[in-house]
C-alpha cells in the first residue's frame, strides 16, 4: 500500500528536522583529517544555519569500492542544513545578490525548481531576513512541496510545459520575482497594496500569494539557478576546494550528473586546475541531451534529427537532473566524457547501497553512483572516483522509493548484486 500524503509530510518534516539538529551539532568543531571535513576560514566566521553549510564528509562507499577494485568516495551533500547540494547554491546566490543590493532583507526571493534547489531557498533566505516563493512541476514528489509548505515558503505548482512557454515553472517564477519590484516601486510612488495589487490584475484568490508580494514592499529577487553564474561560484569555491583537500589531491576521476550545470562545472574546472590529468565525466539520465552535447557536440541524436523527437522526453523517475539545453553554468564544465545512465539503473543502485552500504539516498545521488561505477570500469581498478551524493531518499518516498509507483513503470528491482550495470 503507497504511503498517505499525511504520512508522507510528516515522516519527511521529521527527518529534514532531524538531519538539521545532527548537522548542526556536529559542525562544532576543528578542522579534521583529509578524509573527513576541512572547515575553510570563511566559512568558520559564520554563524548559526549558514555556518552549517559545506564541508560535508567524503566517505566512501565500500561495496562499490570492493566490487571495483577502485577507491569510490561520496560527497555526502544530504547533510547539509537543508538536506541537499543546493544548500551551498541558495546560500551563494542570496549573499551575492544582497551584496550588489539586487536583493534586500526583507524581499522576496522567487524560483523555479523540481524541488531540491526550492528547499534549500525556503531553509536559507530567513537566514538573510528574507522570505520565499516557489514555482515547482506538479509531477515532482509531492513531499517536496510539503515539506516547503512546512518551512512557510509560498508554492505555486503548475503543470510541467517547454521552457519556451511563458508559463514553463521557471517563466512563472521569474515573472513573480518581476511583479514583486512593479509593487514595491507602485509603494513608493505613493500607491496602496489594494490598488497595487489592482493595477497587476491580482484577485483575491491569491491571497497568501498577494501577502507575499506586498509584505514590506522590499521588491523581489528571481534566484535563476540556470543561469546564475553564483551556482558554478558556490562549487569551485567550496565544493571542489573540499574534495581536493579531503583526497589529498589524490583522485584520477569526478563525476556527476547534471541538472543546472552548476555542480560539474564549478568542480571540474576548480580540479582541472589544480591537475589537468584528473578526469572529469558527465552521467546524464533518459531524455537528456547533455551526453550528446558532450559525445557528439549536439543536444540531439541522429534519430531526433530526422523529426523524431519526443514531444515529452523527460519521462524519468530521476529528479533535478538531465537538460535539453545548454545553461550558462554548464558551458563552464570541463568534461572529458559522458555516459549514460536509465532509470532501471538508478533504482537497482538505490537499493543495492541501501542492502549493502546502508546510504539511503535519492535519484540523483543513485545516477551518480551508476555514473562512478562506469568509471571505474572504463580506468581499471586501483582509481580513486569521487562522486557526488546529492540528497537522501526521504524527500523521494512517493515515486523512486514507492514499490507501487515503480511498479506501475515496470522499474521494481530484481538484482542480487551490481549485475544490472553490466
């Protein structure tokens, strides 16, 4: 029997809980060995949730390792505050843009996100002062709206279309970010909320969202984790310093999927730098582009090019990863390869690390280590393979960890051990 929405929120609520009470506990203290965490002098003068943020363990993952013959080690993102990667995103984005003076304590920061990014906004912008708005697909995992419905940001979730359509989630919620500023400056000319709220064409159905767009009139910021170049910044100066301390600098291969790029490509080129010999791979799920374009220099296969493409191809039970464009964080990668990876994949690695491993982790994560284990094939053992392991399985558990769900796409897992990636 599939888990209740009720069940789902509070099993979820609980555990993002949780998860910020370990963290926070045990990020008090001194700078650890390589393998463990190495705390930055810029990120030890910050204070509270934001102090929080980073440095997360590299561990490795021993039943890959031991099946390889290869040193596999994890980033281990899900413990950050937020319970994601895009902790260091939200985090990055929100202090640049207050930096500038494009956004202000008080404001509103407004996004387009399938969920993770979305979650770490609402955790971090209270930090700063400010509130969140999000827009996210109505087929994401419905226990990523509640648990950002529990951490009081506003969500928007509207059906899933092109991102050339006007009304795409990340569209939407650029044009709130928009529609917050046009209030604020109406404000200050002198307007009421009432009649501002008039003049934008707002009715009194979106209440909660109007109490958003009005609050103090501090306007409105669109966080655009496409293409803001502070979520490349936020891993090439935190994320891939990290790992190349944490290793010693001793690695042969990164690899990752990506979603808005920012992950690959801030990594890639931070330990490119520091050893060109280090090899940097892409592992892109079904209706992805991004293997093309790194393989074959386009975003489409020889069979699309003859008109053949699928009107809807993100028919996948992976979240916040695969593209079918180039964003301005992507083209900063630097990539010596790709590999493709299904979804059969991603769930069979999702519970063999449960069984063997007990990592109890996402989609994402489940892709990456498909991605790690090609690797690891491809140079042979005795390599050191860092991945990245983006989230916890808890904000999945009404689609990739829901047996009925699964089911239902003919994805239930059957293998005894790795042979589904042979």
């Amino acid at each position: 029997m599939a888990p209740s929405p009720i069940s789902i929120g509070v099993i979820t609520a609980v555990s993002v809980a949780l998860y910020s009470v370990y963290v926070l506990a045990n990020r008090i203290r001194d700078t650890s060995d390589s393998k463990g965490k190495t705390l930055t002098p810029k990120q030890s003068k910050k204070n509270g949730i934001i102090g929080a943020i980073g440095n997360t363990p590299l561990i490795r993952i021993n039943s890959l390792s031991d099946a390889t013959g290869c040193e596999i080690y994890g980033k281990a993102e899900f413990l950050n505050p937020g319970g994601s990667v895009k902790d260091r995103v939200a985090m990055k984005i929100i202090e640049e843009a207050l930096e500038c003076g494009q956004l202000s304590r008080g404001g509103l920061v407004t996004e387009g996100s399938a969920g993770s990014t979305a979650i770490s906004l609402a955790t971090v912008a209270p930090a700063y002062g400010c509130r969140c708005h999000v827009v996210i697909p109505d087929d994401a995992a419905i226990e990523k709206s509640q648990i950002l419905e529990a951490l009081r940001a506003t969500v928007e979730r509207v059906r899933p279309v092109s991102i050339t359509h006007k009304d795409h989630y990340v569209n939407i919620a650029r044009r709130r970010a928009s529609e917050a500023n046009n209030l604020a400056q109406q404000h200050k000319n002198g307007k009421n909320g009432k009649d501002a709220m008039h003049t934008n064409g707002y009715s009194s159905e979106n209440k909660k969202q109007n109490e958003d767009f009005t609050g103090e009139y501090k306007g409105g910021y669109f966080a655009d984790q496409f293409e803001n170049l502070a979520n490349y910044r936020a891993h090439f100066e935190g994320t891939g310093p990290e790992i190349w301390a944490q290793t010693g600098g001793k690695l042969h291969a990164f690899i990752a999927a990506a979603g808005t790029g920012g992950t690959v490509a801030g990594v890639s080129k931070y330990l490119k730098e520091k050893d060109p010999g280090i090899n940097c791979y892409l592992v892109d799920p079904p209706g992805s582009g991004l293997y093309n374009k790194v393989t074959r220099g386009v975003m489409y296969t020889r069979e699309e090019a003859e008109g053949k493409r699928l009107k809807n191809p993100f028919d996948t039970v992976t979240e916040g990863i695969g593209i079918n464009r180039l964003t301005e964080n992507f083209k900063l990668a630097q990539l010596d390869g790709a590999f493709r990876g299904t979804d059969i994949e991603a769930v069979e690695m999702s519970r063999f690390l449960l069984k063997n491993d007990g990592l109890f982790i996402g989609s994402s994560s489940a892709m990456n280590c498909v991605g790690a284990v090609r690797v690891a094939k491809l140079l042979g053992p005795g390599h050191t393979i860092v991945t990245i392991l983006c989230d916890s399985g808890m904000r999945h558990l009404s689609k990739f960890c829901n047996p009925e769900y699964l089911a239902q796409h003919g994805l239930t897992p059957s293998a005894k051990a790795l042979e589904f990636l042979d």
